[in-house]
C-alpha cells in the first residue's frame, strides 16, 4: 500500500512537510489539496495579531493536522506589523 494513501492512519513526515509548505497559501474551507491526497482544509484563520493557522482533516482517518504559519517576512506592511512589535 502506498505511504501517502489517504486510508492509511500513519501521517508520514512528508506529508507533514506538504502540510507545512500549503499552510502558506489561502484555501478555500473544504478545498481539497491536490498535493495532499485525501486531505481537505477544515478550517483557517488570520488575525490581525498576525497568527495565521489553517487545519487539515482527512474524512478517510478522522484525523486532523493543525498547522500554524511562520513570520512572513516578504509579506505586506499590515501582515509585518504584528512581528515587529515583539
């Protein structure tokens, strides 16, 4: 069986990576992620404090994978704002 099926329970350190990278980008809630077989955006948030969380639910496992962005460095001043006040 592949690794990265959607029906298997493990969640590989892959696609914890994949999980990381697409936590970057803006999702629809419900989008399927095409690089992420199986798995689905549940949910995600931005903040003006600059937290930004998105979290990934496979249907298949019940299993749920919260993800929280990093500093966005590049990012427009309103996005820069909340880092630098730290």
């Amino acid at each position: 069986m592949n690794k990265e099926s959607s029906n298997n329970r493990e969640i590989t350190d892959l696609v914890y990576k994949k999980m990381s990278q697409e936590a970057y980008k803006d999702y629809e809630t419900g989008k399927k992620i095409g690089v992420l077989p199986g798995w689905e955006v549940l949910d995600q948030k931005h903040n003006s404090s600059g937290m930004d969380v998105v979290t990934f639910y496979n249907p298949d496992t019940k299993q749920a994978v919260v993800a929280f962005r990093g500093t966005e460095g590049s990012s427009t001043w309103d996005r820069k704002a909340p880092d630098l006040k730290a």
